[in-house]
C-alpha cells in the first residue's frame, strides 16, 4: 500500500514537488513534440492534442511509479485475497484509508485520463491495462524486496481509478473522435489513416 500517517502523508510530499517542477518541462515538451510533427497531415489541434496526451500520460505516472516503487524499511508482504486488505483498511483510521484509497487511485489516473486521446482505446480497455501494468508494480514490489505490501486490492484500486478517470475525459475524447469521423466523411474516407489514432 502507499503508506500510512503520518509517514503515507510524507511520502506525498515528493510526488506533490516533482509534479509540480515537472509542469514547466511537461509544456516544453508538448511543444517540442508538436513542432516535431509539423509535416504530419494531421490538423494541428490534432497533433497538439496528442503531444499533450503523451507527455500527460507518462508526467502524471512517473511520481506516483517512483514513490511506489521506492525501498521501506519493512519485511515484504503478500495479500492475495481481494477486498481483505481493503475492508481492514477501510475499518481503521479513516485518515490512513483516505490516503490510501485515494493514493492508489491516482497511480494509473492520469493514463487513464489521457490514453482515450491519444488512442482508440475505450474505458474498459483502459482498465484491463491499468490493471496489468498494477500488477507488473506489485510483482516487482515483492521480486525486489521493496519492503512493502503487494496486495491484490492495489491492482484493483490502481485499475479502479484509470477508468474513472477515462469516464472524467470522456467528453474530451469522444468529441475529438467525433470530429475525426466528421473530417474523413467530408474527404470521402470514413476510415483514413488520420483517423486511426485518436486526436
């Protein structure tokens, strides 16, 4: 799990700073990548929207990656069972629950955000990746000896939150996928090869 009060609290802090010092070079590199794909036939509000998803993606999992996968002071564990380590959580302090419900929900989010733009991908395909991408973490949580918990309930949390964020964007991607079909009905190619990933 992400850790408990008031040591779950402190290992927020990271995630928190890195996130927000990596915002400026988060922008630089959406417009490096836009003004890389300048010869694409793809409008620009298209290859913009696919810089952002991309860069978004991987700025908004990186600290959530790094701080889970960051070596505790504590003997591994394993909890296969799923919904035991939640119901025990979720009957304890209800600070610890807070951050940790809402910790692992955010792990996959902004994949899960940020996927349906850039790619045909539909919520429930979101999930079933955000879901094996969890379970690759805890593995390697356990494989590695990180001191920490590799609990079947974080995969479903962590999976859990990349589709509720899909939902959150949907009426972002879903215009976009809109506007794709629009633009290649009015050339005549319902199916172009601009269309295929999503804007």
């Amino acid at each position: 799990m992400l850790g408990g009060l008031p040591g779950g609290v402190a290992r927020w802090i990271p995630v928190v700073a890195v996130s927000l010092l990596a915002a400026p070079l988060a922008y630089v590199a959406v417009r490096l990548l836009e003004r890389g794909r300048r010869d694409r036939p793809a409008p620009p509000e298209t290859v913009r929207r696919q810089a952002l998803a991309e860069v978004g993606m991987v700025a908004g999992t990186i600290p959530w990656l790094w701080m889970i996968l960051t070596p505790l002071p504590a003997p591994r564990e394993v909890k296969p069972i799923p919904l035991v380590d939640l119901v025990d959580l979720l009957t304890g302090s209800p600070a610890v629950a807070f951050f940790q419900v809402v910790g692992n929900l955010l792990v996959f989010a902004a994949f899960g955000y940020f996927a349906p733009m850039r790619w045909r991908l539909g919520p429930w395909t979101v999930v079933a990746m955000a879901a094996a991408a969890s379970a690759i973490v805890e593995l390697l949580q356990y494989a590695l000896n990180l001191g920490r918990v590799s609990s079947v309930d974080d995969v479903l949390l962590n999976a859990a939150g990349s589709g509720l964020a899909a939902l959150a964007s949907r009426r972002v991607w879903a215009a976009a996928r809109q506007e794709s079909r629009e633009r290649g009905a009015s050339a005549g190619e319902p199916r172009s090869s601009e269309a295929r990933p999503v804007p």
